[in-house]
C-alpha cells in the first residue's frame, strides 16, 4: 500500500516538474529578450518557435545544436537574416531551458 503511494506520489511530481520546466522556459524566453525576434505562433524577424520545433522534432542533436546556435547566433538555416548572439547575461542554463521549452511546442 505505502509503495501505491510513493508511486503516485513520484509520478505526480515528475509531471509538475514538467509543467514547471515548461513555465520557466517560456518566462526566461519572454525576459530574455527573444520575443524580440521570435514568437510562438508566426513569424517576426526569425522564425515561429512552433516552426523551430517541428522543424527539429526527429533531430536527436537539436537540443545541443540550437543551444550553441542560441549562444552564439548564425545565419543560414531559416533565410539571410541573421540569429544575433545571445547577451552573456543570460546564462547557459536559462538557454538550455529556453531551447528544451521551445523544442517543446507544437
């Protein structure tokens, strides 16, 4: 009976953490300053977040590849208008985060 509890207990807090994971990618998304170029649903200067991911959705080395991408920007992989690097204050976990929620979307 304890080991029900303990069960449901740890399913119940592995989802909230989910859901809180979600949440402080999509915070440090806005304060970070990328809805600038981006938002998650049309284009701006960059392309749409839901885009990004489905874009990457069956790319096991997205995660990696979109961190380094989001620190130091690029050009090339959605038209001539370049990714700027992202400001050194924002650190690479808050980048990590941001690239696990928006690889998230859909």
């Amino acid at each position: 009976m304890k080991t029900s509890y303990l069960i449901a207990m740890m399913a119940a807090l592995s989802v909230s953490a989910t859901a809180f994971a979600a949440a402080d990618g999509e915070a440090l998304f806005k304060k970070s300053g990328c809805t600038a170029c981006h938002a998650v649903a049309k284009k701006l200067v960059g392309p749409a977040i839901k885009d990004v991911a489905a874009k990457y959705k069956d790319d096991k080395e997205a995660q990696a590849r979109l961190e380094k991408k989001v620190r130091n920007g690029g050009s090339g992989s959605w038209g001539a208008v370049p990714m700027m690097p992202t400001a050194k204050s924002v650190s690479d976990e808050s980048i990590k985060t941001i690239v696990e929620w928006a690889l998230s979307q859909k």
